[in-house]
C-alpha cells in the first residue's frame, strides 16, 4: 500500500516531506513483530502512527489495546498492566485480567511510556524479553505473545542518563524510532487541516462553510501551535461555532489564538529562540566585560608610569575610566567623592625621582589575584543588573540579554 493509501484509509492529511517519511517507517515496520518507540510533541498524531503499524500488520484481528501510562496511578498501574488475584490487595474481591492478558495476540500501545515507574518498568523488560509475567499477588508464571508500541512527548534517552528510565529498557522498546513531526515543521499542511476541520464542523453543526482571508491564512501558517493538530482541531471548531461572519480575516483569527502567541506572530523562518543561546551569551557577556576592564586598567596603569606617579594628571586626563570606578565600586555612604590615588614617596636621598617611580611601582605594587570562575562573574552580572533595575527581573533580563524565565532560573540555582 502506497503512502497515499495509507492517508486516505487513516485520514491523515498533508504532503510534508516529514510527514511522508514517518508514514514510509511505519508501512515498513508494521508487517515485522518489532518494538516501535514513537516520539512526538503532544497532540501530534503518535496513535493515529500506532493504528497503522498494528491495522498492516500480521496483528490485525488481534486485540489492540491503548493505555495511557500518565493517567493510571502508580499503586494501581501494575494490576492494570498485568492483573491481579484475588486478595492480592485491599479491594481485590476478585481475580482480574490484565491488558496483556487480554491482548494476547495483538497489540498494546504505551502512550507516555517514561511516566511508568521503574518497578513497572522492569515488569515489562521481561515481558519484552521473554514474553513472561506475574499477575499481582500470584507466584504463577503467564506467557503472553503481544506486540508494545511506545509513545512519549519527552526525551527519554536524558530521563535515562537522570536515572528515571531504565537503560536497558530505552533500547528495547527503541528497536525503531518513529518521530512524528510537530505542526510547526510541517507548516504547508496546517491551511490544508484547517480546511478539513472546518469543513467537518461545518457539516456537523449545518452552519455555512467558513472562507479564510489571505492575511488569516499566513497568520495560522506563522503560528507555532504548540498543541499541534489537536489545537488547531479545537480552534476550528471554535470558529465554526462562534464567528458570525463566514469571510475570516486575520483579526478574527487573533481573537481564538492564546495571549501568549502573540511574539511568534509573525514567525521568521529559521528563526531561533533566544532560549537556545541563553548560556553562551551570559559566558560570551562576562569574558568580554573582563577583557574590557583588565585593557582599561592597563591603560590607566601605564599612563601612570609614564606620568611618573602624577595621578592628579591622569585623573584628569581619564575621566571615563574613573567614573566607571565609581560606579563599579561600593563605597560607604558619604565618601562617594573620595576615591584617591596615593602617591608613593621616595626616599630623601634617592635624586632620581622619575626614573625610581617606575622601579617603585614594579616592586612595591600589591599584587590582588582576581576569581576567574565563571560562575562567580555570571553571579556578579546578575547582583548587578538586579540591584540596577531595583529589583525587577523583567528590566534586568533585558540589561543581560537574556530571557525572564532564565533568569528566573539562574537565580534559583546560585541561591541569589
């Protein structure tokens, strides 16, 4: 079956090069009896994917059951899975089948698999393995000869490196990675299931069909959906039922898109968030702020020597410099205007002043060893800016270059 079959029998729509390719893996996949992990944001279609490995498979008049890992409470989520006896537990009155009993022969689909619990997870590792498994409260093993698609919103392979998904059970269910893309990859489909929707929801409740605005158009195609398709089914529906005028303009549209949309409105292409470059820019901020100050202080430094020690030329010679100083420095509170430079004092006897200053400053200069830890000028910075914009986060995450929600953060984690 070509891949347009495929569409019309499942009713997916679009002509996304991506969305293409995971439909090629999955009539691919589907006639084997391998694990298939699909990943994908929320609402991004990853059932619609596992109906179709199991509807092409060998499996197909087998049971296929969808479990929901997320939505079943931990206490409870082993009975669920495997079944229990009877007085296994409180409320056990009677014995009960689990879904991979039930399924036996078929196939079972574990949405949002890296919310099980580690206990469950090494229950189903020896399921995948062996096909073996113990009803709750019973020492009698069962055999089960099922197929396990996988789902998750989430990376799994980080919840593994933080010890909250077992690493042998990962690779398991990952024999195929199936990753379904999001709305926003797929942007020349979002008019084409906008259409249908509206058309479906049109028919549904006998209203006129809806006709988008060009301007309605490109602001439905820029926007990043972050619900994917099950959002842009919902906000059909919305309009449908709601919008008197059947002619849609891109204000109307404005009024069913979240608040909080409104900045990727107009989204540029490859355009990039800011939260992507948010550590480099504060390491890029303070290695830059250090250079400047340490080639300022060097230049203050030498116009010194070469003024034989005469401060009071320098100072007013280099306003800028000492005016940073004062900003930068904290000085007690009615001494904000003396800030001076001491002169060393030669010795009586010594008749070569000027040529001694310089030996002076050479050998006599303390030598004050600066922190270069990273952390600590990232630290620094924020004191700062936040001290700056009294205490508001907004102003001084625009001082920093950087996101509210990062400082937020970086707050919480150096305990400011």
């Amino acid at each position: 079956m070509d891949t347009q079959n495929i569409k019309q029998r499942f009713g997916i729509i679009g002509n996304s090069p991506l969305l293409n390719r995971a439909i090629d893996i999955a009539s691919q996949v589907a006639p084997t009896d391998m694990s298939v992990l699909i990943t994908g944001e929320s609402g991004s279609g990853k059932e619609v994917f596992s109906q179709i490995i199991h509807q092409m498979s060998a499996r197909k008049h087998g049971a296929f059951i969808a479990v929901n890992c997320g939505a079943i409470p931990e206490g409870t989520i082993d009975s669920e899975l495997f079944g229990h006896e009877k007085g296994s537990f409180t409320g056990a009155h009677e014995a009960r089948k689990g879904y991979f009993e039930v399924a036996n022969g078929g196939t079972i689909f574990l949405d949002e698999v890296a919310e099980l619990p580690l206990g469950t997870q090494a229950r189903l590792l020896r399921i995948l393995e062996s096909g073996e498994y113990l009803r709750v409260g019973s020492s009698k093993v069962q055999k089960t000869d099922v197929r396990i698609i996988a789902a998750t919103n989430v990376d799994v392979y980080n919840r593994v490196k933080n010890g909250k998904f077992r690493e042998d059970l990962y690779y398991r269910l990952n024999t195929v990675p199936l990753r379904i893309p999001a709305l926003q990859e797929r942007k020349e489909d979002i008019y084409l299931l906008f259409r249908k929707f509206s058309a479906d929801f049109s028919d549904k409740y006998r209203s006129p069909a809806l006709h988008l605005e060009p301007d309605a158009i490109q602001i439905l195609t820029n926007y990043s959906w972050p619900g994917n398709v099950r959002q842009l089914k919902n906000i059909a529906e919305q309009i449908c039922v709601l919008e008197k005028d059947r002619n849609v303009t891109g204000q109307a549209i404005l009024n069913y898109i979240p608040n909080e949309a409104g900045s990727n409105l107009p989204m540029t292409i490859n355009s990039q968030s800011k939260e992507d470059f948010t550590e480099r820019d504060i390491l890029y901020k303070v290695l830059f702020d250090m250079k400047k100050d340490m080639v300022e202080l060097k230049k203050l430094v030498a116009e010194i020597i070469q003024h034989g020690g005469n401060t009071a030329t320098v100072l007013a010679d280099n306003p800028q410099y000492i005016n940073q100083l004062y900003r930068d420095v904290e000085l007690p509170a009615g001494q904000e205007h003396a800030f001076t430079i001491q002169q060393p004092t030669p010795s009586n006897n010594n008749n070569n002043n000027n040529n001694n200053n310089a030996d002076y400053f050479a050998h006599e200069a303390e030598e004050v060893e600066e922190s270069l830890s990273l952390v600590d000028k990232e630290s620094d910075l924020i004191k700062k800016a936040l001290k700056k914009h009294k205490g508001k986060r907004k102003f001084a995450a625009q001082e920093l270059g950087i996101s509210e929600r990062t400082l937020y953060r970086k707050i919480k984690e150096l305990n400011l």
